[in-house]
C-alpha cells in the first residue's frame, strides 16, 4: 500500500499539470466554443469519476452475488464498501458535469436522459446505506437484503451509461471519440487515460482503507 501512496503523490501533480498546462481546449463549435473549450478541462475527472463509479457498482453486484452464495460475510463488507465509493465518485461526476452544464446549457441542472437515470442511481444506493445503518444489530439480516437491494439496484447503472443512446439527450457522447459536439485530439485522449489511471489508483487506495475499517467495525460489532 505504500508504494501506492507514494505514486498517487507523484501522479495527481503531474496529472493536474496535463490537464490544465499540456492538453489543448477542446474545439467547440458555436460563439460558446472559447469558453467550452476550457471548462471542458473538467471532464477529465468527470468521465473518470462516472465510471469509476460504474465500475465500483459493479463489483458490489458480484460481491453480492458472492456473499448470497457463500454466506461470508467478508463479501457483504466488499459490497458496501463498493457502494459507498460508488456514490462517491458519482456525487464527484455529477457536481463536475453541473459546473460544465452551467455555461453549455445555462443552467447547473435539467432533467435529461443521463442526468436523471444518474440521479435515481445515486439516490438508490444512499437508500442502500441508509438501510444498512437502520440494521446494525442484525447483521446477518443486513447482509442478505443488502445484497439483494444491490443487485436490484444495479439494473440503472447500465441504463446510466445507453441512455444518452436510446434517448433524446443534451450530453454530448464523448466515449465514442467521433461525436460531431465532441472532437478529441490524441492529446486529450492521452490525458484522458492517464486522469483514469491516476484516479483508479486513488479508487484502490481508498478500497482498501474502507475495508480495513469496515472489517474491523464488523469484528468488533461481533465480539
């Protein structure tokens, strides 16, 4: 783990610097385009963090699953520790896409496709927490339904990611690399992954934190 603290303080410097010095703005079409172009510097951390977050949602499903086969209890506190940095890295995603929705689309908030089926997503899991807390005296009880509540609750996560496919939508389709709002150079690109790497990193680090402090809240509750 120490290696992975002494890298993480060496890469978001240098990642700060390629986002903010290096990487060219991106070039928006429209009067709003300077502008865009700029602000656009957020999305780095906003595309990392959304799907870090999907990615963590992710394994609290298989750790889930894992758990209601298993019945150890060591994947039901892999799962919740997948969900609460889930929310994190969403809450993350979600503040950053308002800051640039504000000067693309005049307000910090509508209800589009993707921004609505996020919001649902995050308001479930927080519903997720809020019941794990409600059951800290019955554990084995919280494990089981937490479990399924996970799994339940990870049907939106993939219909987070196609909504801006199957409807109308004001976010642009950056994933795809070829949108026409949406052009990245082979810098940006680059930037991009290396934001994703530096920001899985942390992602790591901070799973493995929660866990060794979950898993000690739990051997302690059953002492």
């Amino acid at each position: 783990m120490k290696i992975f603290l002494f890298l993480i303080f060496i890469l978001i410097p240098i990642n700060l610097f390629l986002i903010f010095i290096w990487a060219p703005p991106v070039n928006w079409p429209g009067e709003k385009g300077l502008i865009l172009g700029h602000i656009q510097k957020i999305f780095y951390y906003h595309v990392s963090s959304a799907w870090l977050m999907m990615l963590s949602l992710f394994l609290a499903l298989i750790f889930s699953i894992y758990y209601l086969k298993t019945r150890n209890l060591k994947y039901d506190i892999l799962s919740a520790v997948s969900v609460k940095l889930g929310l994190l890295f969403g809450i993350i995603s979600t503040i950053m896409g308002s800051i640039w929705a504000k000067p693309a689309w005049g307000v910090f908030w509508t209800w589009d496709p993707r921004l609505t089926t996020m919001a649902i997503t995050i308001l479930y899991y927080f519903g997720y927490i809020a019941f794990r807390n409600m059951l800290n005296d019955d554990i084995e009880t919280r494990a089981k339904i937490s479990s399924y509540i996970a799994i339940i609750g990870f049907i939106n996560v993939p219909l987070t990611f196609i909504s801006i496919r199957i409807w109308r939508s004001l976010h642009p389709i950056v994933i795809e690399g070829r949108s026409e709002k949406f052009n990245m150079s082979p810098e940006i690109v680059y930037v991009l992954m290396f934001s994703l790497f530096t920001l899985s990193l942390l992602f790591i680090i901070l799973f493995y934190l929660t866990y060794k402090i979950d898993h000690y809240e739990l051997k302690r509750s059953l002492k």
